[in-house]
C-alpha cells in the first residue's frame, strides 16, 4: 500500500514504484513489466530492479530523472533481475520510464529471455 494519505492505485506497465522486499533489503525501485490491462486481473506483478550498478546495454538501461529514482547518482533497471512483487507490496509511486526506456527495456528482456 502507498504511504499514509495517499490514495491506492494499481501500477502501470513502465511506472518505477517502491517495492518492500523482505529483510536485508527493505524499499526497492522496481519497473512494472506486467501488461497494464491484466494487473487489476492479478495478485502480483512482475518487475525488474533498479541499481545504481551500470551493466552491458544488452541487459541495463539508464533511466532519466522523469522516472522519479533519486537513490542513485544514475539509475539503470536490470533486464535479467526480475522478480514477481505482490500487488501489496509497492508501496510509493516514483515515476516513469520515457517510451523511448521502455521500448529499450523491452528490447533487453526480448534478448535476454531469447522471446
């Protein structure tokens, strides 16, 4: 659920949400990478995680300040480090990805996952 006062939404293919993992890690950016017209269908979502590791960009793309990820002097999203979150984990929506990171994104999953 979001902080306090905020009202509850369901994510969005491409937002960067705050997501609660268990102990040592706590508060993480993830992406959503569920298609936006099945989540309100589902328990969990799958999503990818933000670092401030840079990587090979056949798996890690930069993102801009749009996508709202502040922890890092530069965020990157992980396209091999995917994770399914429950929909009652996230817990603070931070932004966007730029369609041309999405699409980027989308690019390094397709490769990755030899789709």
């Amino acid at each position: 659920m979001p902080e306090p006062g905020e009202p509850y939404s369901l994510p969005l293919r491409g937002e960067v949400w705050d997501a609660h993992f268990p102990p040592p890690i706590g508060l993480h950016p993830v992406v959503i990478l569920t298609s936006t017209a099945l989540i309100p269908h589902l328990q969990a979502v799958s999503a990818a995680i933000v670092t401030g590791t840079p990587g090979p960009t056949t798996t890690h793309v930069a993102l801009d300040e749009a996508a709202g990820v502040s922890r890092y002097p530069v965020s990157w999203v992980n396209a091999t480090d995917l994770h399914s979150v429950p929909l009652a984990r996230l817990r603070i929506r931070r932004g966007r990805l730029s369609v041309a990171e999405l699409e980027a994104l989308l690019t390094c999953l397709r490769d990755a996952l030899v789709l």
